[in-house]
C-alpha cells in the first residue's frame, strides 16, 4: 500500500461538544483529537476559524486574520486567574444542545472575555507584548475596525462617519484614543485565541493528525480588510462595489447564486507582486498545516455580477491572477500544502491551472452515481491519486438525507454499484467507497459516520439564518463507532 494514502475526518470547531453552547478549544477538543488518533485518522478537517459576521458563515468574516472569539475555552482562562466559577453560573447559553444559538453567542460570550480582560489588563505578560509587536501588520487595524462596529452599534464601516469611512489621519487618531480600552479588548481577544489554538494544534500533531482548514476565496465587504485597503477591490469613487461575486445560473439554480462579495482589483494585485494574497495564505500556513483554497476556480476566471443586480442572470465571466499567484506564493513561501476546491463548472483552463499548480483536487461522491458511470466523481473514473475524496463538503445533504433527497434513479443506481439491498446501508457504502478508492486522501463528515439526517446538515447555500448550527454531543463518540472506523481504516491501508 502507498504510504501516502490518508483519511481524516471533517467537523467543525462549532460543533465540538461544550457547555457553553459552541465548541471551544478546551477539554472537549482535545478528546476529540484522541478520538480521531483511535480511529486511526490522519486529519482533522475544519472550516474557517476567523470571525463570524453577519449569517454567522465562517465564510463571511470580519477579518482575514483573526480568529472566531467564540473559540476561547473560559475553562482554561478559569485555570489562569482570568474568569472566577460565578462568572460562568446560571447563564443559559443554549434551549437545545444540538444547535448553537447565535444570537445568545454574541450576546453572552462578550460578556465573559470583557471579564477576563478586565482581570488580564491589570497584569499583563511578557509574551502578550511579543505577540503585540509581531502581529501588528493587522492585529491593531482589526481591534480599531471591532471597537469602531461596536461604537457603531455593529454598523457596517461604509456607513460610519465620513472622516472615519474614509480613514482620515487625524479621525483615526482620535478614534485610536477615544476606544483604547476596546481596542485593548480586541487585542487580548486574539492573543487568548492563537495562544489556544497554537497549543491544540501542537497536541493533535504530535498525535499524528494534521489540520486541514479552509481560506475562502473572498472576503466581505464589511470587513477590516476592505475598509483598510479598498483600492485592492473593485469599488468605485464612493467605496460602493461595483461589482460582486456569484455563480452563474445552473439546474440546481436557475437565477445563479449571488453572493455579494466585492471582486479584487487583480491588476493591481499583480503590480504589487500579490503581496496581500501572499499575506493571506502565510497567516494560514501558520494556522494550518494544510490548506483548503474554496472556489479554485475563481483564480482563473470568476463571475462577475453587477452591484445592485437582485440575481446573478446579469453576471459575465472575467479572467482571473491564473498560475501567477500561485508562483509569487511559491516563491515567497516555498512549497505550501494546497487543496484545491475545483468543484462546479470546470473548464479546460481551469483543468490547466490545476495541472500547472501540482495540487490535489476534490472528488464528492454524493455526486458519483449517473446512471451512465461516467461521472469524474466515480472513483473507476479518477485519472490521478493526488486527489482527496469526499462523502460530501459542509455545503451538501448528510449522506443519510441524500439517500432521501437525491434522484430516484441516482440512488437506485448507487444501490446496485456498491452491491447494497437497503437504502439505510447506503451510507455506510458510501463512505467505504471512498476509503477504498485509490485517493490519496478520503475524508467524511462527522455527521456521515453518525448516520445522521438532514437535521445535521451544515449548510444550504443561498440561504441565512438556518446554517452553521449543528453540533455533536458527547454520547456520539462511542467506542463502537472508533472501532468500526478504525477497522475500515486499517483494511484500506489508511
């Protein structure tokens, strides 16, 4: 067997079992990594971990850099002298444990930190200063951007005050003095959640297991990133995008999907040497140790939808940076570990782009079995093993809701491929389909292995309001189940 051959597992850190209403980097987070290591995985896939913002997606984020302050364990800032046992008591963070409430995360778990930097401020370490002067390319705009949206009572920038909209030297400054003490804040914020996340990432290493994380390919427009360095987008005279991000119309959505997100301004990204994407990809090459880019594709041509358009009927297609970016990346980083996202309408340049950048694609087998078997997602039909196969993304039905959801005649057909005579064995099948396919890498969502319906999915795209919300209770990590992925693991040489 190929010593490269690998599997993992993907969940998100939200959806770690917690008393706190969202998983965190604490106890619960640490098991889990010695639950993977017992099922013998090598990955732990995850989304995301920057800051949420509006819809509560990890892919709508605030800031490029930063973390999710939901991640902070208070357990462990009880440990350090941060937190006292009454300030986490009688505090309802959730009505249902399966599901987060995010509105109760923005409102309770502010409360806490503000706490524990009031306790933290009074004394603070060597090692935060360090950590202060060495992040401050972005840490110091990024607490400026939060203290500014709370001051603005969580209004996006572009309607704050003009001198502040426009980052006028003098409006800055004044801002800088006036909400010192939130900056501060917002600070302290980022060095508790690298200062954990560093140290769990260290213990699933030296377990074996890797971290796959996700860089989606755009930012929101409401971010530090935009407001900071808008010349780098695509925004007119008064910083209104002119235009946006999407897909074009498909079977699936026949009004496209319009997502919103100003486009780069990719000419002068590339007068500039791509420094800012080179930037980017560093800071997760340091939070990673491997790299999920979203929407590949979108490097060699992205659609492009008009600001203002209610659908994405209006978009056209623009090229994009191509293989440049990823050789200024390479060049400045060295060889960085990269999973490219390359699903959706993938054309012969986009193949190209993929072939010239050496990375893995992906494979999803909920969208495998056409009836004709000529599907690239159906393994007989993979060209390469340097690839990572997928039950299915945090963006597709749980298998057990695909079985009920997807085409008649699909799943009729995936019965009688994998030899199954029961609809409920399906995904099981399914997921062992992908262990023994010659992938280099199968990985499967938690909520796969589980068995679980459409209760648990992560995520329908195009919509808000409903997503991101499911979680894993402690009781779903039986010993039977580690065993019986294990053994699957260890028979298909993983």
């Amino acid at each position: 067997m190929s010593s490269n051959r690998k599997s993992g597992i993907l969940m998100h850190i939200t959806s770690l079992p917690s008393e706190y209403g969202i998983g965190k980097f604490g106890k619960e987070a640490y098991d889990f990594i010695d639950y993977l290591a017992g099922c013998k995985q090598k990955y732990w896939q995850i989304l995301p971990l920057s800051p949420t913002s509006y819809g509560d997606s990890p892919y709508q984020s605030f800031s490029i850099h930063a973390g999710n302050p939901y991640f902070i364990d208070f357990e462990i800032l009880a440990d350090e002298g941060l937190l006292k046992e009454t300030d986490l008591k009688n505090i309802k963070w959730c009505d249902d444990e399966r599901y987060v409430d995010y509105d109760k995360m923005y409102k309770l778990n502010f409360k806490v930190l503000r706490k524990a930097y009031k306790n933290f401020k009074d004394n603070i370490p060597k090692p935060y200063c360090e950590y202060e002067k060495a992040n401050d390319y972005w840490l110091s705009d990024y607490a400026l951007f939060m203290s500014l949206k709370d001051a603005y009572n969580g209004k996006s920038w572009i309607e704050w005050d003009t001198s502040l909209v426009k980052r006028d030297k003098s409006a800055i400054e004044r801002a800088k003095n006036k909400y010192k003490d939130d900056i501060g804040f917002w600070k302290f914020t980022q060095y508790k959640f690298y200062e954990q996340w560093f140290k769990l990432k260290g213990y699933a290493n030296s377990n074996g297991i890797e971290i796959i994380g996700d860089v989606p390919i755009y930012v929101a427009y409401d971010s530090v990133d935009v407001w900071c360095s808008p010349e780098l987008f695509e925004l007119d005279e008064n910083l209104l995008p002119i235009n946006v991000a999407g897909c074009p119309p498909d079977i699936f959505t026949p009004l496209g999907q319009l997502w919103g997100n100003p486009l780069y301004n990719w000419e002068l990204m590339k007068k500039n040497g791509y420094l800012w994407w080179v930037n980017r990809i560093e800071t997760a090459q340091k939070t990673y140790d491997v790299i999920r880019i979203d929407h590949f594709r979108g490097f060699d041509s992205y659609f492009s939808i008009p600001f203002g358009d209610k659908n994405a009927l209006g978009g056209h297609w623009e090229d994009g940076p191509k293989i440049e970016l990823f050789k200024a990346v390479k060049e400045k980083l060295g060889k960085v570990k990269i999973i490219a996202e390359d699903l959706g309408f993938i054309t012969p340049s986009v193949k190209r782009l993929l072939r010239q950048s050496g990375y893995p694609g992906m494979k999803v087998l909920q969208f495998a079995f056409d009836p004709d078997a000529n599907s690239i997602y159906l393994p007989q039909n993979y060209k390469t093993r340097n690839c990572y196969v997928y039950t299915g993304t945090h963006d597709n039905e749980t298998l057990k809701g695909w079985t009920y959801l997807e085409n008649k005649k699909n799943i009729r057909f995936a019965m009688d491929y994998l030899g199954v005579k029961r609809k409920k064995d399906l995904p099981w099948a399914v997921i062992r389909l992908a262990w023994t396919s010659t992938a280099n890498t199968a990985i499967a969502p938690m909520q796969d292995f589980l068995d679980l319906g459409s209760e648990a999915r992560m995520n329908i795209p195009s919509t808000v309001g409903n997503n991101w919300r499911w979680r894993a209770l402690k009781s779903d990590f039986t010993p039977e189940l580690q065993q019986k992925i294990a053994k699957l693991t260890t028979l298909c040489g993983r």
